[in-house]
C-alpha cells in the first residue's frame, strides 16, 4: 500500500471514530466556564468535549479518575492539578501539547480539551472515552 493511500485510511478512520462518541449535553458544557484561579481555561471553540457517566458517590468516582491520572503520570508525565470537583491536565504525548479539564457531576465525568487537529481528533477522543470506561467500570479494581 502506498504511503498516501495509508495516510488517508488512517485520516478516514479518525473521522469516523469521531461520529460514533457521544455527544457532551450542552447543559453539561457549563462545566468548562473558567473560574477564577483556574490554571487555564479551555476556549469553547476548538475543543474536544466527551462525557461518560458513573454510578459512585463523587468521592469514589474522583478516586478511579486519579487512578487513571497516576497512569497517565507514569506512561505519559501528564501533570495533574485538583480544584475541588474538577481536575486541569497539562503535558506533551508524543510532541502534541495537552491541557486538558475533567469535572465530576453527581452521574458523569465530564472532559474538555483544546483540539490536537483534525489528524488526531478522532484517535483522542476514542482513547480517553476507552480509559474512562475502563477506569469508571464498576468492575474495575485498582491495579
């Protein structure tokens, strides 16, 4: 297969992943207004929003997204930092810059990020819907 025809399938693919993550409910998106002493704050235009729901009390639902974070912190050296319900991620994966926002509702966890770019888009968003699953899945147990 030739380069640019493998280029394309890979771009094509992303697309397509994209179309098949939930969309964020637009009551949600207030989760991402900027408040003061926020470490930064995520544009609406541009980014990437994802939820996946829970079924913990918001303790035991923080708890499986720190799990999540400490993977990320080893793999990656995605630093971390808490403001009470939400969480503001800032790092590079593999020459892309992430700053990145994840807040804890009574029933979901609700993730903004500023977007890596149509090449990657869709690859992003299918990764961090599969960890929060995985992380959020009531029968995962800390590794």
């Amino acid at each position: 297969m030739k380069r640019g025809v493998f280029s394309l399938v890979v771009l094509l693919s992303a697309a397509a992943l994209a179309d098949d993550l939930p969309k964020v409910d637009p009551a949600l998106a207030e989760l991402a207004v900027p408040l003061d002493g926020d470490p930064f704050s995520i544009d609406e235009h541009g980014r990437l929003s994802i939820a996946v729901n829970h079924g913990f009390a918001r303790p035991e639902a923080a708890a499986r997204l720190g799990y999540l974070l400490s993977y990320w912190k080893k793999r990656f050296n995605i630093a971390s930092e808490w403001r009470g319900d939400r969480v503001f991620l800032s790092g590079s994966v593999y020459g892309i810059k992430i700053q990145a926002m994840f807040a804890i509702n009574d029933s979901s966890v609700v993730g903004f990020a500023h977007d890596p770019g149509w090449p990657w888009r869709g690859q992003v968003q299918h990764y961090v819907n599969r960890k929060l699953k995985k992380y959020l899945n009531v029968n995962y147990d800390d590794p």
